[in-house]
C-alpha cells in the first residue's frame, strides 16, 4: 500500500530562528493549502508572503481563454479565503514583469527566500530559470518543489539512461518504480510577513470581462471551483462513478468521466492524492474479487500515466508545442481552408456528431473524452485542417485548457508520435454516433434542429427520405447544413495528400538539400525502427549547480548527439510550404472571426506576441526546431488498440486539454532561449 508520510506543519517545527525567515510563496497552477510542498516548507521555516502575480503580457500567445480564466478567478478567491483563515492573505499583482513584482514583493517584506512549484511546460521552464537565475544573482535564495506529479520528468528514463518516446514504455517503467507519495497537511497556522506594497483586488486583475459576465454565469451552475469543492468532486467520483468508469466513460451522454481535469490543471487537486485514493479502492476490490472494480481503476490509473506522460514529453521535448515529435507532418500538404475552418469551430459541418460537439464546447467549455477524439480526427482527417489551428481553438475555450495535455492529445491525433493514431486512419462520424450515442440522444440534445428526427437517421439525415425530413421539421441546407464534404471523398483527398507528402519528402532527400553533415540523431526505441528524435539524456547528469542543495529543485533537459556508426543522418530542414502562416499573420484579416469566436481569446492579445518578456541576446543563433526533426514510424496498432488508447487520451478523458501556437516571432525567441538553457550543465 502506498504510505502516507504527515507532516503537521508550522507549529511542529518551527524553531527559535524561525521568525526572522520571511519567505515569499509564488502561487501559480498550485491554487490549494493541502499538499502543497512550497507552501508547507515555507511555513515550517518561519513568515510567509502569499502572492499570486497575472501579467498579461507574459502571457502572450497562451493568454487563457474566457471559460480559463474565470475558473482562475474563482478559485484565487477560494485560496484566499483558505490563507487568510489560516492567518496569511494572499496578495494579488498585475503586472507587466514578473520578475519585477518578485522583486517589489521581497523588497517590502524583506524576504530572503522564494519557493515554488514547478511547472513544465517550455514557456514556464524560461520564465523561471531566468527569474531563478536574477534572483540568485541578488542574493535571494530560490527553491522548487514537485507538486504536480508522481515522477519528476527527470526520474523516469530507459536502460540506456535516455527519455522514453512511447507511453507504455515509459508508464510501464513508473509502475515499476518504488513510489512513495508525500501527503502534506495544510500548516495549522502562518504567520503573516509583514509589508506594505500595491495590491489588487480580484476584480482589478481583469481576469473577467464585464461582457463575459452573463456567460460565465451559467458555468457556476454546472462546476465549483476551488481547492475545497475539488476535495468534494474527487470523493464523489472515488465513492460514486470509479467502480463503473471502465464501462460509462464509453458513453458520450452524460458525466461518464471523472470531470477533475480543471480541478488538477489549476492545482486545486493532488495528482499524488488522487493516486492514493483510486489505489486504495483497487486494493480494496481486488482483495473482494471485484474484477469490474479493479479493471476500472486501472483504467483510471493509466489517464493519471497519460497526464503524467504529457510533462514527461513536453518537458523532454520542449518543442512539441510547435511541431510533431517525428517528422511525418513536416510536407504534409494542408488545406488552410478559412470557410472549413469556421463551420467546425461554429457546429456546420453537417455532421451531428461533429456538430454537436462543438457546439458543445462553445457552450459549456467541455466535451467528453471521446467527442474531443472525434471532432479533433475530423478536422485533421477530413477537413485537412492544420493541426496547430485546432489547438489553438481548444486553448481558448475549453475550460480544462491545458498546454502539456493537449500538446500529446493533438500529436496522437494527427499521428504525430510514435504510438499514435495513424495518419491513413480516418473514422466515419455516422460509424462513430451509432457506436457512441447509439440512441442519438446526445446529438438531440446540442442539436435542437434536429430533436424530433428518428434515431434510425440522426446521425446521417442526408439519407432520410424527403417524408422524414419534413416531418422532422429539417430542412437540408437551410436549417442544418449538408455535409461538408462527401466521406469518401474526404478519404480520397487524405490518400492524396498522404501520397503527395511521402513525395516532397523522397524528392527532399533525393536532392541533397536537407543534408546536414554535421548533425546525427540517435534513434530512441526500438519498436519504431525508423524514427529519428533527439536523445534526451536524463541518467548519469551532474546534478545542478548550486541555487539551492536541495534534489528536489527543477532541473532542465538536455539534448546530445553524440556520435556512433549506427547514427541516422537527419536531412537539415528546408523552407517547407507553411499554411500556418495564417495564423502568424492573425486570420482575423482575413476573416475577423476566425481567430477565435471565443471573445476573450488570445486574439485580444496580439499586441503582445512580439513584445516576448523572454529576453534573447543576438548571440544566439541556434534553434532546438533544427534538433527535433524526426523519420516516420511504421509502427501499426490494431483498431482496438486505437480505440483504447483514445479512451485514455489526456485531452479526452477529463485529465485535461489545451494547447496554442504561438506566433514565430515568439516560438523562435523561446526556441533559441531554451537551447541556451539546455546547453548548461543541467539548470536549477
């Protein structure tokens, strides 16, 4: 059984010193006083100066969308009435620097020391190793704690001492692993470093607009935001829905999942705590012979190795949010179709399923699992539409958006790794609403139009006869559309468009031009014998040069080509054809509301795309994109394979979904930031 391991907090331990120690405790996705490690080791050693910092223009392209940032705001209300029962308020700042609020913030109370947890994604990994690194230059001692996952993306590594590529590799190596989850109490009490500086009230932070007010009202309805309300949400799903999730979470009607996503994005929730209690419930019905039980909490067990596989990949592969982890995409020749783009995102595509999705999604900021497989494959598969566009539209209105989730949801998609959905694969949705709404209850719910047509046409109405239809009150092309596109024809253009990307890729290599003599990628597994991604070594690495002496501070990955006989060249990468550029441009000059009809959406934030606060010195040159550029693999799972993975897919199951492009001004100023950062002896 997992152990428990308390520790009772400030009153236990505080020593006679203690009180000179005034710590500042920067909050960011880890909104709770349970287990929270930087807040628990803060308070052990004396005062505390709780503070959440929004600045907007860090932000940039991942500027949250409306459904996010209301959640934020609702639950940095909850966390500060928890800190200031507890003794501490929690100071909130707006602000155009980060790093200079640190600094107004240690200067009024006097603090020595800033703690926090870690975050993983590529953004957050520069923002704070360069806030670490300036605070250290000051003299101010800086710590980083895991409170997002049950390994640390550094812990987890292959025979060879090397990143894993493959989810059951890699899941199959943690649960080999010896885990002993920490559980730390809420402090019984903090005391409060005393300081005068310039706070902002919640309204002030301008996380929710005046006209986004009569929207978000209807989500308070539905969800309870909060450190506390999670505490409720996950007892309820454990006590509840965990013994039948393997066999309800395949149906799309309904709250068939655990619905903790925002609750763990925001960190409201502990992954480590979620982990006990499902282990503790499969202990429990295994010892009774529950074999229904026991095979849902696995079940449940592997969407928490799907999350925990998103950090392990995006951190290990910090490029990923731009591009696939193999190279199978990079000619692939995309329609950028403007008008497509805007019936998917709109619900008219004429396909229920689809369709009902999301709208869905527009409405409430959520979809089940396997209609976030579904409405993603058709925009990938039928509609050619680049994937990053997806992406994009998800960050700005799902209300569980979440970068490293969606980074591997939105990859297994589009075929993009190793173990994913296969590029030729293309699922008919009228196969896929008899399969999963069989009784087209789901469809007539999002689809008022088409609520009193016969299940035995709801999900192809193109072929009901005339008579149906009338009665049904649909008319085709009028009051709901005609199919977008004929299936077997959209299956068609998938074949060409596949056939016309091996083609450019052949020619590519033929010609000579990608050749880069001086570059070698090692090949990372041995399933996919062709593939070729960077090695990330994560064995054998000196530790981190001294901010702190603690192990368990964030660390940095690294890459290295190291040269072997067996090595594959990797063709250096040519200008490729590149419809994304619309997005780079801002769609909206084209069609204003392509870019998001999401209102509060990063398109508000244009302005601040090119003003990255990641700053760049012009001496370097290097690019981590030119590291990332990886073979096809033909590696072929059966269509029930597929079908399990998807159901346990991080931006399908409730564990969470996002992600965003960022525009190239700013991807490359991070790519070559983070290549500086990697190239040092393993970071802090």
């Amino acid at each position: 059984m997992v152990g428990f391991k308390l520790e009772l907090g400030l009153l236990c331990n505080m020593d006679s010193n203690s009180n000179k120690n005034k710590t500042i405790v920067w909050f960011r996705r880890d909104l709770r006083i349970e287990d929270n490690p930087a807040l628990a080791a803060a308070a052990r050693e004396g005062s505390v100066f709780p503070v959440f910092i929004w600045c907007p223009k860090e932000e940039g392209q991942f500027y949250p969308g409306r459904v996010s940032r209301w959640w934020l705001k609702q639950s940095l209300a909850h966390l500060n009435k928890s800190l200031i029962s507890l003794g501490a308020e929690l100071v909130l700042i707006k602000t155009s620097s980060t790093l200079d609020a640190l600094l107004e913030c240690i200067n009024a109370v006097g603090a020595t020391k800033v703690v926090f947890n870690h975050l993983y994604d590529p953004v957050s990994l520069v923002r704070d190793h360069n806030i670490k690194e300036k605070l250290v230059e000051l003299g101010i001692s800086v710590q980083s704690y895991n409170g997002d996952l049950l390994f640390e993306p550094w812990e987890v590594y292959d025979d060879s001492g090397n990143a894993f590529t493959t989810f059951e590799a890699y899941w199959e190596k943690c649960l080999q692993m010896p885990l002993e989850p920490v559980s730390i109490l809420p402090p019984w009490k903090l005391l409060p470093a005393s300081g005068t500086m310039t706070k902002f009230s919640i309204n002030e932070l301008g996380l929710e607009d005046d006209s986004e007010k009569s929207s978000n009202a209807l989500l308070g309805r539905a969800w309870s935001p909060g450190w506390s309300n999670a505490d409720k949400a996950l007892n309820e799903f454990i006590e509840e829905n965990l013994l039948d999730y393997s066999n309800n979470r395949l149906s799309v009607g309904g709250n068939n999942t655990s619905l903790l996503s925002p609750y763990l994005h925001f960190g409201e929730l502990s992954v480590r705590k979620v982990f006990q209690y499902a282990r503790m419930k499969q202990i429990l019905w295994t010892n009774e012979g529950n074999s229904v039980g026991e095979q849902s909490v696995t079940s449940f067990i592997r969407a928490i190795g799907l999350r925990e596989y998103s950090r392990y990949l995006c951190f290990n592969f910090p490029f990923t949010h731009e591009r696939s982890l193999l190279d199978n995409l990079k000619y692939f020749p995309w329609q950028p179709n403007a008008a497509h783009f805007k019936a998917w995102r709109q619900g008219r595509t004429g396909y229920p399923l689809v369709d009902a999705g999301m709208r869905e999604l527009w409405a409430t900021g959520w979809m089940h699992n396997r209609i976030r497989v579904i409405v993603s494959c058709f925009a990938v598969k039928v509609l050619l539409i680049p994937w990053r566009w997806g992406m994009k539209y998800f960050w700005d209105t799902l209300l569980d958006a979440d970068l490293e989730s969606d980074i591997l949801g939105w990859q297994y998609i589009s075929g993009s790794i190793p173990d994913g959905h296969e590029l030729e694969r293309l699922d008919c949705p009228e196969v896929q609403g008899s399969k999963f709404d069989p009784e087209g209850e789901y469809v007539r719910h999002w689809l008022p139009e088409l609520a009193r047509l016969s299940t035995e046409w709801i999900h192809h109405p193109w072929d009901a006869p005339e008579s149906v239809l009338k009665a049904s009150g649909v008319e085709l092309g009028l009051n709901y559309p005609k199919p977008i596109i004929d299936i077997d024809l959209a299956r068609e253009h998938l074949t060409k468009a596949i056939r016309k990307m091996w083609e450019l890729d052949a020619a590519s290599r033929g010609s000579g031009s990608n050749a880069a003599a001086d570059e070698e990628v090692f090949d990372n597994s041995d399933r996919v014998e062709t593939m070729a991604i960077p090695k990330v070594v994560l064995k054998g690495r000196a530790p981190p040069s001294c901010y702190t002496n603690s192990s368990n501070d964030q660390r940095v990955p690294s890459f290295q080509n190291l040269k072997n006989t067996n090595n594959k060249k990797r063709p250096k990468s040519i200008q490729e054809e590149n419809p994304e550029n619309l997005l780079k441009e801002g769609i909206s000059r084209a069609d204003e509301d392509l870019c998001s009809t999401a209102e509060s959406s990063a398109a508000k934030k244009q302005t601040t795309s090119s003003r990255n606060s990641f700053y760049v010195p012009d001496s370097f040159s290097m690019s981590i994109g030119n590291a990332s550029q990886c073979e096809t693999s033909d590696l072929m799972r059966t269509e029930q394979e597929q079908d399990d993975m998807e159901q346990h897919n991080p931006s399908i199951d409730g564990f969470g979904n996002t992600v965003f492009v960022m525009h190239h001004t700013t991807a490359d100023a991070t790519r070559v930031q983070m290549q500086h950062i990697f190239s040092e002896r393993g970071g802090c």
